[in-house]
C-alpha cells in the first residue's frame, strides 16, 4: 500500500504535524526545529536542576556521586535512543511515500520492543550498579550515594525509553509540538519533586533520582495518552502493540548502529571518566558541572540533528533528494551559528554560569578551565550531527557509525592514552573533545556529499532506464 488518497495525504498535515516534502524549506525548518530546542532545554532539566540542588543544598562529595553516575546512566539509555532514531527514520520514510499501513505498523512495533528492552535494561543496571561504578574508580567518598543514585534513577528507563521512542515517531510526521509541550510540563514537575525531596524531605541524592522518576513516569503516560488520542496511522491502539518482525528488521538496520554509536560515545565519556577521577573529587564535580552548561549548547545542536533527520527521511520517502542537500546545507548553517552564539555567551561569563550548579570555588575555578578549552570549538558538533542526522535519514545507519566511532571513541582513547604518558592534566583531557569532533566533522561532511550524490545519480540512472522503456 505505497500510494495513497488524496485524504490519506492530507493526513501528515493535521494538527502540529508538518510536511517537508514540498513547499518553502526555511519556515517549516524553524517551526518543527523551535520546539525540539524547547524541549531540549526542558527536559535538560530533569538533570541540571538536579544539580542545581545538589550543588547548592547539598555538598560536591553528592555532586561527585551524580557526577560518576550520569555517564553510566547515558550508556544505558544509549542503545535504545539510538533505536528511536530507527523508528523516527521508518516512521518519516513511510509517512514521506504515504504508506500509511507501514507507518501504523512501525509505531506499534516500536512500543513493544521499546516496553521488553526498557525493563531489561533496567534490571541489568540495578543488579551491576556497584560492580560498574567501582571498576570506574569512582571516588570513595562518593560511592555510596552513587550507588544510591543510580539505582533510584534506573527505575525510571523503561518510562525514558517509551518516551523517547514514541516522540521519535511524532518527529517522524513534522510533530514536534506535542512532545514539547509534554516536556514542559513535566520540567516544571521535576523541579516541583526536587524541592519537595530535598527540602520538605531531606531524601538527598535518592530524592532528586526520584524526582526524576516520577517526572519522566509522567512524560511517557502523558505522550502514550496522546497517541491514544491521536487521529491517522500514528493513533497508538493497545491490540495493536506487537513486533512485526520485517518493521523491526528495519527499524533495527537504522536504530541499531546509531544505539552501538551512542553507546560507543559513552563508552568513551566512561574512560574520559576514568580519567577525571584519577584527578580526585574536586575534578569530577567540576567535570559534572561542566557537563550540565555543556547540554545548553548540545540540546540545540542535537534538536538541529533530529530536524535533518525527518526532513531527510521524508524528502527519502518522497524520492525528493535534491530537496535534501539544499535543506541539510540550510540546518547546518542555522546550527552553527546557533552554537556559535551560546558557546560565546558562556565563556563571557563562566564563573556566573557554574556558579548555578555549584558554590565550591574550586570547583568553579575547574569548571571554567575546562570550559575554556572545548566551547570555542563546539560549533564543529552541528556538522556531525546535522550531517550525520540526514544521511541516517536517507537510510544508511552504518556508515556514520564506523566514523563516529573511529573518530570520537577510538581516537578520543588513544589520545588519553598519550595524554596519561606524557602531558596529564585537566586541560590535556578536556582538549580530547575538540580534536575528535574535528575528525568526525570533516568525514561525516564528506560523507553527506559522496551518499547524496549516489543517490542522485542511482535515481537519474534508473529514471533514464524507464524512460528508455
């Protein structure tokens, strides 16, 4: 069923939905990419501001405990973000060439697999937490409350794991509205819990982890809701929620080399972790808040990936590949400067900003240090992103891997690996960031162009040949 009515068409126009196929390019861009930055910023704060109280109310033993644990927690979430990436990429193919059964069937798909790995994923984390965190030479002190943390939050995966998938699907046909406005409300929630765990009561670490479980419980009943609710294929219908084996095989094809990517990426922030506990306490709580002011300049560029993503699978879908270069060209440009522009605001005032998540000053004075070595170079970020997002879109997953791989975690690696011989210091860590960007930047754009152009000219070749029929 690859064609279509005419009312089945109109379809992917109603309600917050937006259609990239065709039409102007820049203000449908902004209107879907302006609430996934939204979003961003909103669901930043089921951490930061976690941090912000931890910082604050708390002490940077605490904040260390966090901080040893969030990159774990990134890595087991890792493998099913990236097989969102696989429903968003089938949902937007399928919405693109109007097969409406194909797009109802990635949907329900999705959830099922999305429920099964989310609770398993959350028994492995609760049962290896202290195994992983000591092997991380997390710091002694910390352990505990790492411990603590990390399991209160792991509750929360399967609810984070649904979430992300089915807005992956709401992406997929232009919604990015209603994800957004999930997000929202559900910040404000987290913040309401955190208060109330750390003030009214004194829980600690364990109160904020449950602020955030109870914040994103909220944001996946409330996304299922709205999918309930939803007209079209994208309508969620419980007897429907099974595995199509042949849907998941290409959700799996696209999301399951993105999920080993990410993985790989916190893998790689796991060694950097590694590292940063050699230098003690005050150097993994400066790392940890500098990782939360890194996320107002990563949430944007992320938000610029998924739009390049969409607009790719659907103009993918459409057979609208020119559209592709001339809108992923688009994205990035917007992205870049963007990035430029919040990375500058930052390093003007650093101390200000750090001084959000935490009130040591040595922590601060770390923070700022690091900051100083990897912001003025953040922008070369919306290149592996937007990039990497639109040749993900037109379906190949595989590719952008390896380089990712190869230059963010293997290289970042070998360099720490040279950096602990010769020059070790906080800046000689923090400099891994900007040289394996750089490398994944020039490759992934190389990339783009050499796929695009394939893809051209395979479509040109195959036009001829039917016309010479």
């Amino acid at each position: 069923m690859k064609g279509g009515t005419n009312s089945e068409k109109k379809e992917k126009n109603r309600g917050n939905a937006v259609d990239m196929t065709s039409g102007p390019i820049v203000g449908p861009l902004i209107r879907f990419i302006l609430p996934l930055i939204g979003g961003g910023v909103f669901q930043q704060l089921y951490n930061t501001v976690d941090f912000i109280f931890i910082g604050n109310v708390l002490n940077k033993t605490s904040a260390a405990a966090v901080g040893a644990g969030s990159t774990l927690i990134y890595c087991s979430i890792g493998l099913f973000s990236g097989i969102s990436v696989g429903t968003s990429v089938v949902t937007a193919q399928a919405v693109g060439a109007n097969n409406r059964e194909r797009t109802e069937k990635a949907l329900h798909t999705s959830v099922a697999f999305s429920l099964w790995g989310g609770i398993a994923m959350m028994a492995a984390g609760l049962l290896l937490a202290p195994l992983i965190l000591e092997g991380l030479r997390t710091p002694e002190t910390a352990m505990p409350e790492a411990v603590l943390y990390f399991r209160v939050y792991m509750l929360s995966v399967p609810a984070m794991i649904l979430y992300n998938t089915c807005s992956g699907a709401l992406r997929a046909i232009g919604d990015s509205k209603t994800p957004f406005h999930i997000l929202v409300f559900c910040g404000f929630v987290n913040v309401a819990m955190d208060a109330f765990f750390l003030l009214v009561v004194p829980w600690g670490v364990a109160g904020v982890a449950a602020a955030t479980l109870i914040s994103q419980g909220l944001s996946a009943v409330l996304i299922l809701f709205a999918l309930k609710k939803k007209g079209g294929p994208l309508r969620l219908e419980a007897k429907k929620i099974a595995v199509d084996r042949r849907v998941l095989k290409d959700i799996l094809r696209i999301g399951l080399p993105t999920g080993i990517q990410t993985v790989f990426i916190t893998f790689s922030n796991i060694i950097v972790q590694y590292h940063i506990n050699f230098f003690g306490e005050t150097a993994v709580a400066a790392f940890a808040a500098y990782y939360k002011a890194e996320n107002f300049i990563y949430l944007p560029i992320l938000a610029f990936g998924q739009a390049a993503t969409t607009f790719a699978g659907q103009n993918a879908g459409a057979g609208e590949l020119a559209r592709i270069r001339r809108g992923s060209h688009i994205i990035a440009a917007l992205c870049v400067f963007i990035t430029a522009a919040v990375a500058g605001g930052i390093l003007l005032f650093p101390e200000t900003v750090f001084r959000w998540f935490i009130k040591d000053g040595s922590v601060i004075a770390d923070a700022v240090l690091i900051a100083s070595v990897s912001f003025p170079f953040y922008w070369l970020n919306a290149f592996v992103e937007v990039y990497g997002g639109a040749v993900r879109g037109m379906g190949y997953a595989l590719t952008p891997m390896v380089i990712v791989i190869t230059c963010i975690c293997l290289f970042r690696v070998v360099l720490l690996s040279v950096f602990a011989k010769t020059v070790y210091t906080l800046e000689a860590v923090a400099s891994v960031y900007p040289l394996s960007w750089g490398a994944a930047a020039l490759f992934l754009t190389v990339t783009f162009i050499v796929v695009l152009r394939k893809n051209i000219a395979a479509r040109s070749a195959k036009s001829a040949q039917s016309i010479s029929k």
